[in-house]
C-alpha cells in the first residue's frame, strides 16, 4: 500500500473512531432546523441592537 493509501486509511479509522466516540446519531433535518432557528434568533438580535444604537446617537 502506498504512503498516501496508508495515511488515508488511518485518517478513514480515526475519524469512524471519533464518530462512534461522539454518541448517537440525530435527525439531520430537526439538527439542521435547530440550527437555523437558533441563528435567525441571533440574526434578529443584531438588528435589533443596532436599530436600538442607531435611535440613540445624537443628530447634528
């Protein structure tokens, strides 16, 4: 087996490794959706505060 064969083989068993190391699997969809709902809480978040730092500088 060559150097490169060897190596990506043993990247292949350490990474199978640490997915069973990791626990259960979940739902991909309901990750994702997860994911996602958490994000556009945050993503509102920012607009809110800088709507909110926006209406608070003072005109000149």
């Amino acid at each position: 087996m060559a150097s490169f064969e060897k190596v990506s083989v043993q990247e292949l068993g350490r990474l199978w490794d640490e997915g069973m190391a990791s626990g259960s699997s979940v739902d991909g969809d309901q990750a994702f959706a997860r994911i996602k709902s958490k994000l556009d809480a945050k993503v509102a978040e920012r607009k809110s505060q800088k709507r909110c730092a926006s209406s608070r500088k003072p005109s000149r």
